[in-house]
C-alpha cells in the first residue's frame, strides 16, 4: 500500500476537533503530480490510462456493484479475529493525518475511474452507494479492517468511515471520507471531502435532500461482508443504528499493522 501513496504536503496539521477538513482542492492540485496529470475538475476521460493505472490504491473498483464473492471473502478473512464492527487504536494526531491522506487518495482515484467509466452514466450524481462500497473495500484490502460503508435511509446518502479511538485521551471519532460529495452542493465547489466526526452522535447537513441530516441509520462493516459476500445492497443485513454501530466499533478498537 505505502509504495503508492504520495507524500502529501497539504494535509497540514491535522485537528482533533468535530468538523475538521481536509482542503481537497489544494490537496487535487496536488496529486496532479502524483496521478498522470489529471485535473479532476476537467478530467479528458478519452486519454486516461488504462484501469490498472488507478487501480493500485481501488482494487475493489466495481461498474456495477456487484463483486466476486471470493475476493469479497478473501478480503474480509485477512482480518479472522475481528468479529463485529472495529475502530482503530491511534496515538497521535500524525497518525491521524496519515490515514486521512490515505482515505483521500483512494477517493481520488476511485473518482477518476468513476469518470472514466461514467458510472450510473451520471458520475457522480446517484452513485454514492457503488462509489462508497467501493471505496470501502478497497481500503478494507488496504489494510484498514475499520473500514465501513455508511448509509442513511432518511436522506437516501452513502459514504465511508473510519471510525478511531484515542485511547489515552479517551476520545473517538470517524474519518468520514465522502468520494461524491460534489453531488450534495446546489454550487459544488469541492470533491472527495475527508473529515472528522468525533463520538457517536452528530450531524453531516448538505445541500442535498433539502439540507436534511446524512447521519447514518444501517453500515456495512467487515462482519457484514461475510453474511453477504456478493449483492452488498442487501440492507436487511445491514447493521441497524448510528449509535448502537458506534458503541460496537468503539468498544473494539484495534492497532492496524503497519506496512
């Protein structure tokens, strides 16, 4: 994983405060550097590279949503202790900043085969479950067993946590990393937004469903993907509750290995 993922210096210094983000069009003019010279506020979808270019940081990059039940499976068991839905154990506001240029780069990528591919033939207007799903396993792949696809049947709205724990400091929270969040603005100005949520409870308002509240209400985590390894639109296996899900990943946080 480490060998494709570009240092960045527009992460800045991360902060440990509800609503804290990442400046995703600095961090865009950014990795022009580091994706083949691709702008993806104009991206010429006739010259991209092939798929196995982007790939490396997506490999569960599905047209369709629905997956191989193998690899599906054979993800999930690189991770046989963990159960039930995990959080990561951190230590410092460094390794935080990390796993959040992590999460934006796979966005990043998944963004540019989502318009490679049109996915939907609307990328990324109604493709918040496809793009999360695949943007959750892929990071799941990656090495981030926390890694979760959040839903909110109220507001109809997918995308991904990883939800954290500071132990020492007793603080937890979730990166919520968004790879259509340019659909949710009447005037969108920004893709792939990456930020903070701290504790069980809170708010993600948007343009989108007339400003209505995208706090989840079902999530698909590791455990989920063994029950229903091939259609993950099956909510009805779904785990229920934004906060009963969190206590869950809260109370089983986990060191992820290094690589």
């Amino acid at each position: 994983m480490i060998g494709y993922l570009a240092e960045l210096s527009n992460i800045g210094n991360p902060e440990l405060k509800d609503g804290y983000k990442l400046d995703s069009l600095a961090l865009e003019k950014e990795m022009v550097y580091n994706n083949g010279g691709i702008d993806l506020s104009n991206i010429d979808t006739e010259h991209l590279g092939p798929d196995r270019t982007y790939k490396k940081l997506v490999p569960h990059f599905s047209k369709h949503g629905w997956y191989l039940k193998e690899d599906v499976l054979s993800t999930a068991n690189k991770y046989p202790e963990i159960k039930k839905p995990c959080s990561m154990s951190l230590e410092s506001l460094d390794e935080l900043a990390s796993h959040m240029a992590t999460g934006y780069q796979v966005s990043h990528f998944h963004y540019i085969l989502g318009r490679k591919h049109n996915l939907k033939g609307s990328f990324p207007h109604f493709c918040c479950g496809l793009s999360s799903r695949n943007v959750m396993l892929s990071l799941i792949e990656l090495g981030y067993p926390n890694a979760t696809y959040a839903y909110s049947d109220v507001n109809d709205h997918g995308y991904v946590l990883l939800p954290f724990v500071f132990e020492k400091e007793n603080i937890n929270g979730s990166i919520v990393i968004d790879p259509t969040y340019d659909q949710l603005w009447n005037k969108p100005a920004e893709r792939n937004a990456v930020f903070v949520k701290l504790g069980s409870v809170w708010e993600y308002k948007t343009d989108w469903a007339n400003k209505g509240d995208l706090y989840p209400t079902k999530s698909c985590s590791i455990a989920t993907l063994r029950k229903i390894p091939k259609n993950l639109t099956r909510f009805r296996r779904y785990h229920r509750g934004g906060e009963s899900f969190f206590r869950k990943a809260f109370s089983n946080p986990v060191k992820l290995e290094k690589t």
